[in-house]
C-alpha cells in the first residue's frame, strides 16, 4: 500500500496542459477520468495530432515520427507483367521479348550514296537463322545496284577539258554476318501507340563486283532497328558499311542505306523466350 501510495504522490503535482473537450478535473498523471477519449478514436485527424502532442510533448512526438521513418520498410521495385524471371540469373525490365521464329527472310531497297560519279538504286535479299533472341547469323544476303550517272564525268570533260580518272562502279555485292541483338524495348509513337523495337549489330565478310570485272573481298559492319508488325513481319532500317580491299593495298568504303520488310516463321511450339 505504501508502494502504491507512493507512485500516486509522486505523479499527483505534475501537471499536464488541458486538452480541448477535457474536464478541469483529472488533469493529473497519477489519476485521469477514464471517460477521456483515446486519440485514435478521435474523428478529426488535426484534432488527434494536437492531442497526441499535448499529452507527449512536441519533442516527443518528433521523436516517435523519425522512428517510423526510420523502421519503415524501403520502396519495393515495381513489378509488372513480366518484371522477374523463374529462372536464377534473368531479370525482364518489362516483359518478355517478341518471339521471334527461327528463319527469317528480308527484302530491302536501299541506295549507294558515297560514289561521286554513280548513284546507285539496290534491290537486297537475305536469308537469316536466329538461333535464340540474342544470337544469329544472316547466312547469305546479296544486293544488285542499278547505277545512274551523276554527270560528273561529262562536266568535267566539257568544262574543263578534263578526264577524270575514276575506278570501277559497284554493281553488286554478297555477304555473310554474325547478327547481335543486345537492345530490345518499346518506343511511343506521338504519344499514342506503342511500337515494339529492337536493334541489332551484324559484321561480316563481303565480296564486292564491279563493272570493271574487279572482284575485291572486304567485309561490312552495320547497325539495324527493326519494328515489329505483328508475330510473322517486320520493317527494318539498316545502315552498313562495305570496307572492301582491291590489292589488299587500300581500303574502299562503301555506305549502304536500306529499308525493307522482313518474314520469320519458324516457331516453336513453346511460345516463352528461349533459354
């Protein structure tokens, strides 16, 4: 009883602030009214705030706001459709690729800038073996150029009474690649549809035919950006450059444009990317 009557003298002479809707009485620690709301059942939000600072004091309250901070769990990464692979070692940013079939066939137009005295118009063909979303090999392309005068040469001789000195003009071409897709994702389209796209890196050895019975042997590098159009076609632009060696003395580029539609069949019978 001492022990008890002790602890209720003690809290009796401290005082605590009154608190809004709170009789003068029972404002004492050691005895409150027990008809005194608790705050959390208080409806107003404010009015709980106030009298939770009331009762624990503001450095209290700013206290027990950093521990919650503090204790809260971190941010989980979002996970949509796609974000996490079953297997260990892979991570999707969005989701699983297109599937591509194992056999695609391309047909491209594109154009042979770089000769001063020629441009030329191609028609390009390829036949390309994926063997998984990552890897391939474009096994054979070829491409015919139909060449047109720029007239250079004429000017000159008309003008200047010059003739100019020129090699051989590029009429066709064959090539075999390595194919490295590493980029894969979805680009917006004015703001309202969305395109599936893909970029890809070929390099490769080449021989090149001029119409001056010249048949130097090269290689070409390039870059792609293909555009999915639904499970079996695509649009592609590439851009290549045919470093071919006449003599092995000297190297003579080539810059290639093209634009064309792609066909992939091929498919397995599980549809999920491939290991």
């Amino acid at each position: 009883m001492r022990r008890f009557a002790s602890l209720f003298a003690l809290g009796a002479p401290r005082r605590i602030p009154p608190v809004a809707g709170d009789s003068t009485a029972g404002r004492f620690r050691g005895i409150r009214k027990l008809a005194r709301p608790l705050v959390w059942l208080v409806p107003s939000a404010t009015k709980s705030a106030r009298q939770l600072s009331a009762r624990l004091g503001p450095e209290w309250v700013g206290v027990l706001l950093g521990a919650m901070l503090v204790c809260a769990p971190p941010p989980a990464i979002a996970a949509g459709k796609g974000a996490g692979s079953e297997k260990p070692g892979e991570l999707y940013s969005i989701e699983r690729r297109n599937v591509m079939g194992s056999h695609e066939i391309a047909f491209l137009v594109g154009t042979l800038p770089k000769d001063a005295f020629a441009t030329g118009l191609t028609l390009q063909g390829s036949y390309t073996y994926h063997f998984s979303q990552l890897l391939a090999w474009e096994i054979v392309g070829g491409t015919y150029s139909f060449n047109l005068s720029t007239k250079l040469e004429d000017e000159l001789q008309n003008r200047f009474t010059v003739k100019a000195e020129r090699r051989g003009v590029l009429e066709a071409m064959v090539h075999s690649n390595f194919v490295f897709k590493p980029l894969y994702g979805k680009v917006a389209l004015l703001n309202d549809t969305l395109l599936t796209t893909e970029i890809f890196l070929a390099v490769g050895p080449a021989l090149g035919f001029f119409d001056d019975q010249s048949r130097p042997f090269g290689f070409d590098v390039g870059i792609g950006l293909r555009f999915f159009m639904g499970r079996y076609f695509s649009l592609r632009l590439d851009i290549r450059d045919y470093a071919l060696l006449p003599n092995f003395t000297e190297v003579d580029n080539h810059i290639y444009l093209s634009v064309g539609l792609s066909l992939t069949f091929g498919f397995a019978k599980d549809t999920d990317e491939e290991d």
